[in-house]
C-alpha cells in the first residue's frame, strides 16, 4: 500500500498516511485539525538496481579458463 505524505497550509506539519483505497479525500491535520492539507509527492519509489551480468567469456557450458569453444579454435 503506498504512503502519501500531506503537509498542513496552516501549520506546516507534515504527516504520513497509508493509502488504503484509490479515492481518498485530504485527512485532516493531526496537529491543528485543518482540513487545509495537500499532498506531496510519495517517497515510495521502489529503485531496483540490477546489475549487470559479468561478461561472459567463452560458452554457457564451459568453465570461462577453460573453454574449448572460445576464441573460435
Ligand atoms: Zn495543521
């Protein structure tokens, strides 16, 4: 479930509320109660890294040192 943040106008608080439906109106501000809050933008952003295979020597069956099929022989 994704997490918005909303930031008061009145106070300036910034509070985080879990998402559990795709329609949700603005929650009221924990700290003064004002309806006045607006969302920011979600930190959940989910980076996946993948690193790239090594490359690969030889073929997919063989020991990279000791491939008789590399090196085109
Ligand atoms: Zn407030």
């Amino acid at each position: 479930m994704p997490i918005y943040e909303y930031q008061c106008a009145e106070c300036g608080i910034v509070h985080e509320v879990l998402v559990q439906s795709a329609s949700v109106r603005s929650p009221d501000c924990p700290g003064c109660g004002s309806k006045n809050t607006r969302k920011l933008f979600s930190t959940f952003s989910p980076q996946v890294k993948e690193s790239a295979p090594p490359p690969q020597s030889g073929c997919m069956s063989c020991p990279n040192n000791n491939c008789p099929h590399a090196g085109g022989a």
